[in-house]
C-alpha cells in the first residue's frame, strides 16, 4: 500500500509542475519509503559484541558461561562517537549470536548480561547502544540470531515462542528499529541446554517467516528486515564487501529463504526482472573476524581497502554495513578507529571537488523539450530532478562542459529510484586530443554507481545511456 501511496504522491509532485508533459510512468518495482530513505543511507555500523570477545571464539558453542562477559573499560558513547566522525548513519547491534548470550537482561532466559561480572549484573548493552543512537543522531537496528546454541529447546516450537518474546522485548523496549537482521546460519551442533548434540532444522517453515515478521512488523511499522531473500534488503551473497558490477534492485522471493544453498550469484547481481524491490547490502568486517581478537590487531583493513570497498558497495548502488567489533575492554581499538579515520579523510578528499557542479550540460534529446526534465538537472546538486527522455526512446546521451581543463577520476552517476531501476548499460568518454576517447563502461546504476577511470585530462565529458528497460530517468551526475 505504501509503494501506491508514493508512486501517487511522485506523480502529483511533477504533474503539478509540469502541466504540459507528463512525467514517466513508474517502471515496477518501486522501492517503499522506508527502503528509499535505507538507500540514502549509504554506509551503516555494524557491531558484533558478545562472550565470544572473551572466548576468542567467532561461533560460541553454547555453554559459555556468563561470567566470561566483563569489559574492563566499556563505554558505548564511545563507538557510537566515533561511527558518526567517520561517516556513518545507522547503527546494527548483534544484540543475541549463536551462543544465546543476551545483551540486554532479557527475562526469558538467565544467560545474559544480568548474570555476568560486568556491572554486578546491572549492565544493558542494548539499551546504552540505543541512548548513544540517540545522542549522536544515528539509526538503530538489531541483530537477533535465528539460531541459538545455548536453548534447551531449539528446534521445537518451544523455542520459537521463546524466540519470538525476545523479539516483542527488543521492540517494545528499545524502540525505535530502523532494521532488524536475521541470518542464514540455522541448526548445528551445540550445548542445548546440556544436550551436546546436532540439531536440524527446516529453514524454510520453522521459524514461521511470515507469521515473525508480522509481528515486528505490528510493533515497528516501518522496519526494515534483512535476510538472504528480504523482504527488505537482502544478502549480497559474499562477505567480502563486493556487490556485483551488474546490480539489480529486484529479485523474486518466491523460492528464497535465509540459509538456502546456492543463491549467492542470483543475491550478488539480483535479477533484471525480479517482482519486488529488495537491494542488496554489502556486509563486511574491518577485520578478518566478526569479533574482536588481539591477533587481529595487525590486520585491520586500511584505509585505502576500506575505500575500496565503498567503490564495490556503495558505488554499485547497494549499502555497506561496515562490523566494526569493540575490544575486551568494551572499546573499539585504537587500530580501528584510526583506520575509520583514514577512511574519513580519504572520501572527503576524493569526493571534495565536483567539476561538474552547475556545468552546462546539452543532450541528444529530453522530455518533451520541457525544462522540467531539461540535462540542466543533472548537475544542480538536486537529487529530487531528473532529465529524461520520452517514452519510447530507451538510449540517449548528454555532454558536460567542465569549463576548463581538469584531471578526472571518479564518475558518479544516480538513477532517480522513485520511478524504478532502468538502466542497463552505459558509456563515458572524454574529449581529448581533439576527439572522444571511451574512458569506462558500466551496466545498471540504481541509486549510486560510482565510475573509477583512468586519470584524464579533459574538458568536456560524455555520457551515453546505451540501453534502458524504459526511458532513462537519471538525477544527479557528478565529475572528480
């Protein structure tokens, strides 16, 4: 219902202003609002924070004991700090992983924080990530793993009412969630309760997809739910940090469910035709564990490979959800803040000047000749203008005039999302020595797709849209 509302209220908007010549007809899927504003999100923390810091283990048997849980020197003001210094806009706590071990004094279970050293048992990670969020204007979410190695009951209906009353605890106390994920790591050995053994169980039908989300959903309306198939944001089938060249928005759920076999190429690109709009995110870790261990110290990610990976996440149109894992003392490290740091500095350097910005553009053609959807909405900074075509041209180009001689980089190109993904393939070239040298190739854009070339001096700069599902629809070009 909310896509019918939107698509409505876009229509409205520029039928309004442009009386004479109609806007495009939105080309389906159409992402929600909520996903739209997850879009412009751009990069979100990720935090993995359990026993598991104290064990040295990543996947926590079960029977850990809660008293292993005892930062020395814990402030979460601390990573939520220095995560919205760095760029970031959201905030995912592993609020629960395999192990069971609750961060916040759950009343369903004893093994959390309320039996640990830490604080005499008085401590809530969950509620002080969330007040930080707050103070520091960033977004919420929560990680709670499906699987749970620690409950005697796992894989009986008993754990799913169990499972489900630590979902109801999480939304009505720590509200509100702007996403909720679950992953794909479902049965296994573990301690159950004392039981030491190997459980199974169906991915697709246990957990009762449906019938959980909705419940979140009745709390959270708005929420935004990530599993390998959505229905929100999916998997991007690696944890390496790399969406894939060719990224489509959409793919169809219908045989999709988290912890499936052998969808890691259809998640990585998504499907041309896919019926609903669920977008990859990029999740990858700072470091080469999910955890925090010492022996990592030494490896953390530069910041040249942290940028990097912004170019094969974000700059392919998805969302980089960054782990970003606190140390013994409770703290993020020292080698990992200055890596955020660096980080910081690297994408504000790049992406300091844009050559383009307010630069005559001329194209092969616009709407209708209507300044409405005119190529000087490229440049205008204006993410909320767009230049099109008509209906029936699907390729087209436009040339910028950069007004002098600069060395260039980096091409951003942005689709306007709000009337569906269209573009399959495309072309830059730039003017040098008296012609057109083709400088980079690309196939879908989405809400960001970010070109790197070889360094080039040039004056003038060409893009040519070479095929679209519909007529082209882009809002934002930019020149670095």
């Amino acid at each position: 219902m909310k896509r019918i509302y939107l698509i409505a209220s876009i229509l409205t908007i520029i039928s309004c202003t442009s009386k004479e010549t109609p806007p495009p007809a939105p080309l389906l899927p159409l992402p929600t609002e909520s996903q739209l504003a997850w879009h412009e999100m751009e990069m979100n923390a990720f935090v993995h924070f359990t026993t598991n810091t104290f064990t040295g283990k990543e996947w926590g048997y079960g029977d850990e004991s809660p008293t292993i849980f005892n930062p020395t020197e814990y402030n979460a003001d601390q990573w939520v700090r220095t995560f919205k210094e760095t760029g970031f806009k959201g905030v995912i706590l592993t609020c629960k992983h395999h192990d069971g071990f609750c961060l916040w004094p759950s009343k369903y279970t004893e093994h959390s924080v309320k039996n640990s050293l830490w604080k005499n048992g008085t401590g809530d990670v969950v509620r002080d990530v969330m007040r930080a969020c707050k103070k520091y204007e960033l977004k919420f979410g929560v990680y709670l793993s499906p699987w749970d190695r620690n409950h005697a009951g796992y894989g009986t209906p008993e754990y799913l009412e169990y499972y489900r009353n630590q979902l109801t605890e999480l939304f009505t106390t720590y509200a509100p969630v702007f996403e909720m994920w679950f992953d794909g790591a479902n049965g296994g050995d573990g301690y159950y309760g004392g039981a030491r053994e190997k459980r199974s169980i169906q991915g697709s039908t246990y957990y009762q997809w449906p019938t959980t989300l909705q419940l979140v959903r009745d709390m959270e309306p708005e929420v935004i739910f990530f599993s390998d198939a959505g229905p929100g944001v999916r998997w991007v089938g690696n944890e390496r940090g790399v969406a894939g060249e060719t990224n489509w928005n959409s793919i169809t759920p219908d045989t999709l469910f988290a912890g499936k076999a052998g969808i890691e190429k259809l998640l990585n690109t998504g499907s041309e035709n896919g019926t609903h709009w669920i977008p990859a995110e990029v999740d990858v870790s700072i470091r080469k564990g999910w955890f925090y261990h010492a022996e990592e110290d030494s490896l953390v990610k530069t910041p040249k490979q942290l940028f990097d990976i912004y170019l094969t996440s974000v700059g392919r149109g998805s969302t980089l959800l960054l782990n970003v894992p606190p140390d013994r003392r409770g703290l993020v490290h020292e080698n990992d803040v200055a890596a955020l740091e660096g980080f910081r500095a690297l994408l504000d350097s790049t992406f300091k000047t844009d050559f383009a910005l307010n630069k005559k553009v001329t194209a092969s053609s616009y709407r209708g000749k209507s300044k409405h959807y005119a190529p000087s909405n490229l440049t205008d900074n204006n993410t909320n203008t767009y230049w099109t075509t008509d209906d029936e041209i699907l390729t087209g180009s436009f040339e910028i005039d950069l007004a002098q001689t600069q060395t260039i980089k980096y091409i951003i190109l942005q689709e306007d999302i709000r009337l569906g993904q269209r573009v399959k393939s495309l072309t830059v070239e730039a003017f040098k020595d008296n012609d057109w040298k083709q400088v980079a190739s690309g196939t879908t854009i989405g809400h960001k797709r970010i070109l790197k070339l070889e360094p080039i001096e040039t004056d003038k700069v060409r893009i040519s849209i070479t095929d679209s599902k519909a007529c082209p629809v882009i809002s934002n070009v930019a020149v670095y």
